[in-house]
C-alpha cells in the first residue's frame, strides 16, 4: 500500500518542486489549497506539477478542530508555521507518524528588530516551534523543523523576484550604506530536496535544521548577480534611511507587502548567515550556489 502524504500549502514554490519529486517516488500525495479551481485552470502550479497530486480544497485556518478530513502518515507543511499546531492532534488522530514543517531563520534574524510587528512574528515563531515539538512528542510523532535563509526559485517570492522587478523598472537599485551584509538564497528546489531526503531518516527525528544556501555572498553582490542574471549593467543609488522609511510604508500598504518597513533596509547591513552543516551531516543536503536566472525558471514536473 502506498503511504500517504499530506502537503499543506501545496501551490507555494517549494510546493511546485516538491509535488514532482514525491509523485515520483510513487507516493499517494494529497495536497491541500483554499481554491481548488485555481490549481487545475493552470495558472498556479506550472509544467503540470500539480497533476502529481490529489487536491482536496480546504482552508487549513478555518478546518473545525485542526480537522483536515485527510488520513495521511505523513504531513509536509509548507504553510506558515503558526497555522500549524492546531492540525497536530487531528493529525496523529488520523493515524499521522511524521511531519516536517517550514519555519524561518527569520526567527533569529529579527530578534533585535524594533518593528512591533517583526517582535511578534519572532515571539509567535518560537512559540509555534515549541509546541509542535510537545504536541508531536505527546502523540508519538516524530518531527522535523527546517529553517530556510532568503528563498527564491520560480519568481513567487518577494525576495529575488522583488529585487528583478524593481531592477527592470527603474533601471537601478536602492542601498543603504555599504550594503555588505551576508546572504545566502536558498532553492526552493533544494528545500524540496531536502523534505525527500529527511522523511524516512531517523537521523532527523525531533530536530530544527537552519537551510541556507549553497554560496554566501554580500547583499551588495547579491544584486549585483541579480542585475547580471537579467543582462543589465549594476546601477545603484545610495540612499538616506528616510527614503527608505517612506518607501516601505508606501509599499506596506499593499496587502501581499503589510509586513514590509524600515529594518529590512537596516538589514542590508547585517550578517544573516547560517551554518548548515548539521543538514549537510544528517541528510546529505547539499543545496547550490546562488544562481538568480534560476528564479524564473519552472521546475520541470516531466
């Protein structure tokens, strides 16, 4: 009998590559979506990935009790993190053993952060992660915790993709100060990868892995790859912190940007890099070095 497993937030971009990579493995994937019709008009998921699926239409935030309807033996969880305690009981009621869900290394990174909301994210992250540690412990499941640096991969993050876009328009690139801060863009196919690798492996029961990418490099070098990956000579304009404040309370008026403010631009100037090596030790993950072109690029579903 084939085993079951359960993806939450299925159409996000690790989703795109993970849904191949299971199917593959003939795996009975269930994956779920709040818009069903969204999925098959062919619009979210691209070169057939979703076809590797069964999708079943449900809102992971509104499910009575946690209650997916699904009986899976394992669960993916590429949702935000903090939808994801209240699934556990139903989940290991259903007869669910293994669960592997996504966090940030975001947790860390805006630890020191001023912005309220950005305190509260850390807070509700660390409490999201302590309690699925207990509720799996308390049901017998054995869990897996990735933590994942700046991810990019099929133009659907607001990172990579953000950066190209503004780059395009405006034919030049906004830095505050020196701009020499740390980064490491992370696949998404390589978190994808990494899912496949850990769900049979004991060696990653009841552990949180930071993923970062295969290449660090300065965020001023980053751009700098982005600018190249589109055939465009690097320009940028240094500006006053001020200008960014305003710009990112523009921006954060926009409803897929609300979290957006002044202390990401601060962070071009800070270290967020993250020694992977415990993944690399455990699994054998192995993710590649930062290639920008990449982020408009599909996944090949076969």
């Amino acid at each position: 009998m084939k085993q079951t497993v359960l993806v939450t937030g299925a159409a996000s971009q690790i989703g795109v590559f993970l849904l191949p990579s299971l199917g593959r493995q003939h795996l009975d994937v269930v994956a779920l979506t709040r818009n069903v019709g969204a999925i098959h008009d062919g619009s979210r998921l691209a070169h057939g990935a979703a076809r590797f699926a069964r999708w079943v239409e449900c809102d992971i935030r509104l499910c009575p009790d946690g209650d997916t309807g699904v009986g899976a033996e394992a669960l993916i969880h590429l949702a935000p993190l903090m939808t994801l305690p209240r699934l556990v009981p139903a989940f290991a009621a259903r007869g669910g053993k293994r669960l592997i869900a996504f966090g940030s290394t975001g947790r860390y990174s805006k630890s020191h952060s001023d912005n309220i909301r950005e305190q509260a994210f850390v807070a509700s992250a660390a409490e999201a992660e302590a309690a699925i540690a207990r509720l799996c412990s308390e049901s017998g499941i054995a869990w897996t915790i990735f933590r994942p640096t700046l991810i990019y991969g099929v133009g659907m993050d607001r990172n990579v993709t953000l950066i190209a876009k503004m780059i395009r328009r405006y034919r030049c690139f906004p830095l505050l100060g020196a701009s020499r801060g740390l980064r490491q863009p992370v696949h998404a196919a390589d978190l994808a990868e990494a899912c496949r690798l850990a769900l049979d492996n004991p060696a990653t029961y009841g552990i949180a892995y930071n993923l970062s990418g295969g290449e660090t490099l300065t965020y001023l070098d980053m751009v700098r790859r982005i600018f190249a990956a589109q055939n465009m000579e690097p320009r940028f304009v240094r500006v006053p912190l001020v200008f960014f404040r305003l710009a990112m309370w523009s921006i954060s008026r926009i409803p897929r940007y609300r979290d957006f403010n002044s202390q990401m631009a601060r962070r071009m100037n800070e270290d967020l890099a993250f020694d992977h090596s415990d993944a690399v030790r455990d699994f054998g993950y192995a993710p590649r070095a930062f290639q920008p072109s990449l982020a408009w690029v599909t996944t090949d579903a076969g």
